[in-house]
C-alpha cells in the first residue's frame, strides 16, 4: 500500500502525478523536452537510458513503462530492449550506445564518477555534447523519478500486457497527455 | 573541467541551465513548485532537506548553495542548517523535521528503504500527506540534481562568500529568476 492518500486505480507515477499537479505540470513538461525534444539522440535511444537506468535502481514500474515505449519507438528492433537491459555490452547497440549506457551507468550510482575516459570513449564512438548532456540528465532525472515511485510505495502492475499497451500510447502522444485510465 | 562545453564564470548547475534552457524551463518551474509552492512545511524546511540529500551525496556545489539559502531563510536559528548536516538527530529540530530527515535519508540511498514505521513515526510528530510527499520528491529531486552537476563535471567555486551572496538572493527571488553572474 502507498505510503500516502493516492486515488485507486492508478499505478506508479501516475497516481502521484494526478494528485500533486503543481509538481506534476513540471515533471510532465520535463520529461517531454528530456526524452522527446531535439537531441543528437533518437527518442528510442533516452528511453533505452531511462529504462536501463530504471533496472538498475530495481524500480520494477519506471523499467516495465519505459521499456514498453523504447520497445514500441525501436518497432522492428524492439529486441534490443530486453538484450540491453539483460547485458548491454553483448547487445546489438553502437559502440556510441554502449559508452553512453557506462555512463548512465555512473551517473546511476554517483555523479562524481564519471571519468574523462568515459567521456573521451563516448566521444571517439561519435556522441556530441548534447548526447553526453542528454545521457547524464537522463540517467540523474531517472534517480529522481525511480525514488519517486518507490518512496511512496506506490503499486505496479504485474501484467504483462498493461505496460504494453500503456507504453505504445505513451510513445504515440507523449508526456504531456493525460488521460485517466488511458495511461 | 566540464566534460562538456559551457560558459565560463558559471558554476555548478548554473551553466547548465544557461547552455540547455529547454529542459532548464521546467527544471526551474520545478524547483520553484517544489520548495517554494504551497506546502505543509516551510520552504526553510525543504531547504533544509535538500541540503541534507546533497550533503549525504557530497555534491560540493548543490551542498552549498542550498546551504546559503536554508541559512537565509530559517534567519536568526540559520546556525540549525549546519549542525543538522552535522547531527540532524543531535540538532535543535522538531520531531517532526527528523522524521522527515530519515525519510529522505532512506530515499537518498534506494526509495525502497522507506518503511511503514518510518512513515507512521513522521505521522505521529504531525507529518500529513503534504509533507511526506514534499520530502520524498525534494529528496528524490536532490538526488538527480546532485548527478546533474557532478556527473558533467561542473566547478564548485571555494568562496563561501560567494554562495552566501547568491543564497540570500536565491532565498529572495526564488528559482524562476534568472541573472546571468548575479545566480
């Protein structure tokens, strides 16, 4: 049970955001400039971020969503998702993929420990700042987002088919869409 | 260095919102909402907070900053900011606030460390909903600004004048304002 009045019927984030809309309106705003705004990187590729960096805090609601929307903007190569999440440096991913997800993987643990040579590899593989930029906020934003979550033991659904379908939509129309039930 | 390119004479988190303003827009809406929108606690109180994540993380530059502002705004007792990043437990603070302050310290290290009791102890020193949720959101926010600012390397100045200057100003204006070297 969440650690705090959440109206039923409402996984995750999504019942927080509902009943905290003055942070909410932020977070959603965001969330669409992060992961949907002009970058050097796709869509696919931050969701990828946000997911690997969702597994790697355990937060099982964050990692299945956002899964589900890398998995549907990747279409043909939704594959590459579970692969990555699995074992990243034995997946199908760009070396420029990888040496941005050993940061990611930094910024998940502790800022301070990304090193020149990770950044020098990221970009010998062809990252520019925006992408460095786009990895390390995404990879932090998902620290806040993960303790969000998990902080207020909110509830996540355990089928399958929800994050789904919920991950398509979301993939579709974006961040800044809300609708009830439909997220 | 930073790895990446940003303005010089900008410290910490501050060429970083100046280099990327579409994902700063909602960074600052955020933590305007957050730590200075309508509350149960005082915005002293969430500064305090994010001061003791940032601390508990050891992002020099966020530790500081938000050091200078929970000292302005708490005024006359400003000296509890440093004898709670010290010894929150041993510090003149309410039952209430180190309630509060173990929460965010559960949240800082994995947002599934928060327990019932943790909870139900804030509750009964007179924590509501508000306040749970704000102290959970401010210390998964910190947690992602902290990696924000250490994860691209930014410079933390070692003048302590100078983060007194800028806190007082901070405290006064709040984070929608925005002043080139005044920040």
């Amino acid at each position: 049970m969440a650690h705090i009045d959440l109206p039923p019927g409402l996984p995750g984030i999504t019942g927080l955001l509902t009943s905290y809309p003055e942070t909410a309106k932020h977070l959603r705003g965001f969330a669409e400039a992060l992961l949907r705004g002009p970058s050097s990187l796709t869509s696919a590729e931050r969701e990828l971020i946000a997911t690997f960096v969702s597994a790697e805090n355990e937060c099982v609601f964050c990692m299945n969503s956002h899964a589900a929307i890398a998995r549907s903007l990747f279409g043909a190569d939704r594959d590459l998702v579970d692969h990555a999440i699995a074992d990243f440096q034995r997946a199908d991913l760009s070396d420029k993929m990888k040496a941005l997800l050993v940061i990611a993987g930094k910024v998940q643990q502790d800022g301070r420990g990304v090193t020149e040579d990770d950044v020098a590899a990221a970009r010998a593989a062809g990252a520019d700042d925006k992408a460095i930029h786009d990895t390390v906020l995404t990879a932090a934003a998902f620290c806040m987002f993960n303790r969000y979550v998990d902080g207020l033991g909110t509830w996540a659904p355990e089928d399958a088919a929800a994050y789904e379908q919920a991950g398509a939509l979301r993939a579709e129309k974006g961040y800044l869409y809300v609708a009830g039930c439909d997220e």
